[in-house]
C-alpha cells in the first residue's frame, strides 16, 4: 500500500504481460509459411518465371549498382541494428535490446538448423522449390540466417510508433532482397520464408517471454477518473471474473463514500481470446458464435451500448456511470458498485418467486430485443433488497433475432437445472415459457450451443440435460421436434475429413500399382457374378438381422431398400454410423418411439458386434489349428496390437478413462438389455435377428473368395473368414468413410500373409470393393430418393 496525491493504492502491477495480438501474429505467420511453401512446391514453374523476369529486369540495372549494390546493401543492414542498440541504450532500455540480441542469434541458429534439415534427401522436394533450383543460383542456403535474425532482432525491440526506424529497416531490407534476388544469391520465394521465419521466431519469444508492460498504472486511472468531477480517493486491483479475458479490473472509493468498478481495457490485450473465439466461429453457426471485437474502442463501445440498452429494457445491471479515455491506447468504463450475492453463491436456496423474477428479468430483456448471451450463474446476482441483476451483457446482442433469444432461454434452463436441479428447472421453464416457444427452444438443448463454463459443467454431470428434455418433452405432449443442427462441423468430422484425405492418398497408390481396367479384364467373369449376386445378398441378410430385433412388422422390401439407401450415406460417414443413423430415422418414421427404435437397432449392433467377436475367434482357431494354414502376420501388426492394448490398459487404468468409458456403456445397456429380453421371449424373431447377422458375415467372406477365384486363385475358407473380419473390423475402428483405405489395406495385407502373390491380393480386394462399397452407390442413391419421396426416411 503507498499513499500518492491522497489517493490510496493497492495495485498488483505485472511485471510481464503476454499479448495476444503476437501469439495471433505468430499463427499467421506460420499459416503464410506453410502456405507458400506449398505453393511453392505446387506452382515452382509460375514462381521461376517470375523470378526470371526480375533477374531479367536487373540486367538493366547500371553496372556499377550491380557491383556495388550487395556490399552497400550488407553494410546498411549491419549499421542500422547498431543505431538501433544506441537508440534503445540512449532510452534506457537495456533488458530489451538484450533479449533483442538474443533472440536474434536464436533465430539465426534455428534458420541454419532448417537449412541442414532442408539439405537432406528427404526434404529435396521443398528444398528446390525454395531454391528453384537451377545452375545459376550460386547461394545454396535455402534460408538467410542473418536476415532473419535481424527481423527477429526488430521484432522483440517492437518499432511501432517509431516510423524513421520503420521505414528505414523497411527500405534497407527491400532494397538488399531486390540487389539478392537480381545478382541470383536468393530467390523470391527463399527470400520471403527467410523474412517469415524471423517474424515468427521473434513474436513467439515476445509472447512467451512476455514483455514489459507499458500500460498505464492505478494511480494513473484514478487521476483520470478525478478529472471527471468524482474525486478518487482510494483505487484497488480486483480478481478478474470468470470469461473477462483482457480487462483489468478495478474498485474505486470516492470522496463522497461511493464505490465504482472500473473495467479496464488495454490495448497490449485486444486480441485476448482470439483463437477461442475462432475456434467456435469454424466449429458452429455465425448466430451461435459470439463474436466480439479486436479493437480497444470497438469493444468499449459495444460493452457501452449493451449497458444502456439493458437499463431502457428495465433490466437492472450496474449503471455505466463515465466511459474515459487514460493515454492513447487504454480505456476505462467505470460502473456503480453494488452489493448483491451471485445465484452460484445461493445453490439450492433459491426461492420459486426467485427464479421467477430471474425468467421475468430475462423475458423483459427479450421483449426489447436484446439477448444476454452469457448467463451464468456467476452472471445472476440478487441485489440486497432482493431484486434481480444481470452482469456483463456486454457479449449480448443487439437487435437480437429470434435464434439468440432462444438460445438464451436454453441457457437458462441448462444453467438453473444446474443449481436447482433438472425437475425444478423444466417446470419452471414449461410455466414461463408457451408450448409453441418451448418447442422452438428444445432442439437447442445442446452442449455446443452453451455457454462454455457451463459445458465444462454438464461434462461432470452427464444426467442433467436428459433429465431436463425428458420433463420438458412430457410438457408438450405430441409434439414433433425438429431437429436443429448449429455446427458446421463437428471435431469428429474434422478427424473423419482428415482420416480420409489420408486414406484416399493410400488408396490411390494402390490404385496406381493395380488399374481399375486391367483388373476387370484379367478377372473371370463368371465369379464376378457370383461375387456380385453375395454382394446383393448382404443387403438382404441386413434387412432379416434389423427386422429380427424389432417387434413390429415391417416391410421386408422397404427394409432392404433402406438397407441400400444406407450404402450410399456412408459414402460420407464412417463405417456403421451412418448405416445406424438411418435405420432409427426408418423405424422411426413407422411411427415406433424414438427410445425403441434407438433401442432396437442398439441391439442389432452389439449382437452383430458379439457375433462378429465368435466368428473371428473361430476363423482364427480353424486357421492356427493347421500348420499349412497358419497366416504369418507383418511385424508391424504386432506392434499396432500392442499400442492398442496398452491404450486400453490405461484408459482403464485411469479413473477418468473409467468413468468415460462407464458413461459411454451405460446408456447402451440401459436400452439395449431390455430390448434383448423383450425380443427372447419371440423365438422366431430372436432366430430372425441372428439368423441375418450370421448370414451377413459369411456373405462377405464367400463373396471375398469369389473375388480371389475370379483371379484363378484359392485361399482356404479358414484364412478367407479371418482376413475378413479381421479387415472389417479395422474398417470399423479407423474413422473414414466406409473404412476408405484402413480396409483395402487390411485386406491387401491380409490375403498377401496368406500366401497370394501381392499383384493378385491388390486384385481381389480391389474387384471386392468394387462390388461390396462402390457399385452400390448409385443403387443406394435412387433408393434414398424413392424412400424420401414415399416418406420412408
């Protein structure tokens, strides 16, 4: 504590600060690395004719530059981060122009690093795209270590606001890149990454050594204030709340006895919460993002005018009482100071009247068009005389439509099931809200469309979102709710999209080794055929497996169509989720329950999956039992099994990894055991079921041994039943369309273990997937036409 013009101080001043901006900087400059490395090595002839039109150019060049232009342009670059270290030791800022030098070196010891990696035959592709290698560039460095460090040098010494220092570093540096590139001792595309690479590395030093703060102090903030007729008398540093990322905040004592808070905004943390905010933005829809400005004077006029417009909807917030202006680059909104006690803070002593005027708060806000879009429990306070505030709208939106105001009442629902409980919650909220409104507001019942506090929440408390659906479903008797889908991509998308670029790499070297025409021409017809007839009857034996785990009566002839249409959807999805997807929404269009459908199809996949399991330890059993027809697996098989067993093994071992897995199993035993018991008490659908399930694996097995006989080859039935499923089931688990990639090379490794010759194994499995996953699209496609039209799916 210190006592400074009668005003008492009690600051917390960091001594570094990490700025966003640079760790936003730093990814963009990596993302410009990777891209024009890529474009590099994707358009190498468009960027050596550019190059040959400068080297051209330069011949124009008076003779005399072209001498004396590269020393001239060295010695301006070795002069200027000399003036640059008087300029900083003449200022006093020793501890920067050290960290300065240091990271200079650093970046010129990881350039030269890169270099050698670059030198090496593995990476000679880049290396002369960099290069655009031709005889008449005599730098063989892909990179130029001194310049980089000389950016980096600029970089941590920070020359905004300092435009001479600017402009000539700026015109040096183009100056010696045009002289280089014209005497050929660099290229465009060397030139440019070098100058990336030492941005990079300095703003990655900057943000994660931090850098000294230049911010104004609290002293400086209360003497702002008491330049707007309310005379501070005393200022003290407060923890920031939960999700103010990139504020500082402050309680003042004035000299009337009143109390403010001051939210803070410095411009060294615009950019705070760049990447989150991003990430949500790629992840779901625009209106289900908040967005938020960059901009010290954006985000204090938002936060301003959110302020406002809360108070005229008659909604207390803390009243704005003065925006300022400290210095140049900081900006102060100062609110009255009240006492209240956050719902967090009252658990489940909430009163019904309470929450009452907490739904009515919220509704009036609402009525104005106004949504909150951040309300947690933290954010809901009672005042002392009982009333209801709401803190912080200013992420909130403004005129808001109809989605955010909906996904505002889904907030509130999920964040006081969370305090009160699930039951307390949906009633009150099925009072509130009307039967049209509640509807709209169910399919928003979702984790993503939360607020993020509140999803970390929900993680540790998996029964309470069904728990408050279950209630508010049976306050809508009847009704239809259409599913609403917020995300434009899920993370398991991304992994599948991933999964299947790479997959689709692999497939194509295969298809390279084996064309697609050869393979039909040397196959024998006539076991095309049989292949192609125990590839149609798969779709049969799934229709018998599905039906046979469903109590109702169902079209045969319709089943298998959606059985059909099913080949089609996971030509985009991977393998068994979109099969699975589709055959609820058919039960469910047939108008059984949504719980029995997901229950009855639950149970046609772990019976497959239990059979599966047998089937293979059968398989494996017959094929070890003879010495002739023992398959010998590569090393490498060995080695997977073994990571997989121990991803198990400490997954288990892990009581995280135990409740996930709990969590997981639960609701499938919960629905699929009395499912199970209902459906064994009809013998003949119980032999429907598996009787389909059974013969669903041995058509796939006889149909891939009808593509090896097509090639005029045999493999015992044994080794033909384990290659199988042994591929399928590796096709399950890579996440990729259909097992795209994962199952060919499965296969292919497979029978090749079993002792046909690799040329012929790549030949089977091609012909075989040909007829059990692609000629079956266009099939699948029309009959998910016909089912859509005929309202089946």
């Amino acid at each position: 504590m210190m006592q400074s013009q009668a005003i008492q101080v009690d600051d917390q001043p960091d001594r570094r600060i990490h700025k966003p901006a640079d760790a936003l900087r730093f990814a963009l400059s990596c993302l410009w690395i990777i891209l024009l490395a890529v474009a590099a090595v994707a358009a190498s002839a468009t960027t050596t004719g550019a190059e040959t039109d400068i080297v051209g150019a330069s011949k124009h060049l008076p003779p005399a530059i072209i001498t004396i232009g590269p020393a001239l342009g060295l010695f301006v670059l070795l002069i200027l981060p000399l003036g640059l270290a008087v300029a900083q030791l003449a200022r006093r800022q020793v501890p920067r122009l050290v960290e300065a030098a240091a990271t200079g070196v650093l970046a010129g010891l990881l350039v030269q690093v890169a270099n050698i990696v670059l030198a090496r035959p593995e990476a000679v592709r880049l290396y002369d795209a960099i290069i655009m290698a031709h005889p008449s560039v005599s730098h063989t460095d892909a990179l130029d270590p001194y310049l980089a460090g000389l950016v980096a040098y600029t970089t941590i010494i920070g020359l905004a606001g300092r435009t001479g220092w600017r402009n000539a570093f700026g015109l040096a540096i183009g100056v010696y890149g045009i002289i280089e590139l014209g005497t050929s001792h660099t290229t465009i595309i060397s030139f440019l990454l070098t100058l990336l690479a030492g941005r990079a590395i300095g703003l990655a030093v900057r943000y994660g050594a931090g850098a000294a703060p230049q911010r104004p102090t609290a002293l400086d903030i209360a003497t702002a204030l008491t330049g707007t007729e309310r005379i501070a008398t005393a200022i003290r540093r407060v923890p920031e709340p939960t999700g103010a990322a990139g504020s500082r905040h402050y309680r003042v004592e004035t000299e009337d006895g009143g109390q403010l808070d001051l939210e803070v905004f410095d411009r060294d943390q615009q950019a705070a919460g760049t990447f989150y905010r991003l990430y949500r933005w790629v992840r779901v829809q625009g209106q289900v993002s908040r967005t938020a400005p960059l901009s010290v004077d954006r985000a204090v006029e938002r936060r301003a005018l959110m302020s406002y417009a809360t108070t005229e909807a008659g909604v207390r917030t803390p009243r704005l009482r003065t925006v300022l202006r400290v210095g140049a680059d900081t900006a102060v909104l100062a609110y009255e100071h009240c006492a209240w006690t956050t719902l967090a803070a009252r658990n489940h002593e909430c009163t019904d009247d309470e929450l009452g005027r907490i739904w009515d708060a919220v509704q009036r806000l609402h009525a104005h068009h106004v949504a909150h879009r951040g309300l947690t429990a933290d954010r809901i306070v009672f005042t002392a005389d009982g009333q209801v505030m709401l803190l912080d709208p200013g992420d909130g939106d403004l005129p808001a439509g109809d989605l955010q105001t909906r996904l505002d009442l889904a907030q509130l629902i999920v964040e006081l099931a969370l305090v009160v409980g699930p039951d307390k919650s949906a009633k009150l909220a099925a009072t509130k809200v009307g039967g049209n409104e509640l509807i709209s507001v169910l399919p928003l019942l979702q984790p993503v469309a939360l607020v993020r506090s509140t999803r970390h929440e929900l993680r540790r408390r998996r029964d309470v979102l069904p728990a408050v659906r279950k209630v508010l479903l049976a306050a809508v008797p009847g009704a239809e709710v259409t599913p609403v889908h917020l995300e434009r991509i899920r993370p398991r998308t991304l992994v599948t999209l991933v999964a299947s670029v790479a997959a689709v790499y692999l497939l194509a070297g295969e298809l390279a080794q084996e064309s697609l025409s050869s393979v039909l021409k040397s196959a024998d017809w006539r076991w095309g055929i049989v292949a192609l007839g125990l590839s149609a009857v798969t779709y049969v034996a799934a229709a018998l497996s599905l039906s046979g785990f469903v109590s109702e009566k169902l079209s045969f002839a319709r089943t298998t169509m959606v059985q059909l249409a099913s080949s089609f959807v996971t030509l985009v999805t991977p393998a068994a989720v979109g099969g699975a997807a589709m055959n609820v929404r058919y039960l469910q269009r047939k108008k059984i329950p949504p719980a029995v459908a997901v229950a009855s199809v639950g149970v046609n996949q772990v019976v497959a999956f239990v059979l599966h399991i047998l089937l293979l330890a059968v398989f494996g059993a017959i094929t070890g039992s003879s010495t002739s027809d023992q398959i010998k697996p590569p090393t490498w098989a060995y080695f997977v099994v073994a990571g997989l067993l121990v991803i198990a093994v400490s997954v288990l071992a892990i009581p995280a990894g135990r409740r996930l897995v709990r969590a997981r199993l639960s609701p499938i035993s919960g629905q699929v055991l009395p499912r199970l018991l209902e459906v064994a008490q009809d013998p003949r659908k119980l032999a429907e079921g598996i009787g389909g399930a059974l013969l669903l694996s041995l058509a796939y097995i006889l149909c891939l041994a009808a593509c090896v006989a097509a090639f005029g080859r045999s493999v015992p039935f044994g080794k033909i039943g384990f290659v199988y499923l042994t591929g399928s089931t590796i096709g399950s688990i890579i996440p990729t369309p259909g097992g795209l990639g994962a199952v060919e090379f499965a296969l292919t490794a497979g029978l090749t273990a079993s002792g046909l010759p690799g040329a012929v194994a790549g030949s089977a499995v091609l012909l075989f997937r040909l007829l059990t996953f692609w000629l079956p699209v266009p099939v699948g496609w029309a009959a998910m036409h016909y089912l859509e039209r005929n309202h089946d799916l």
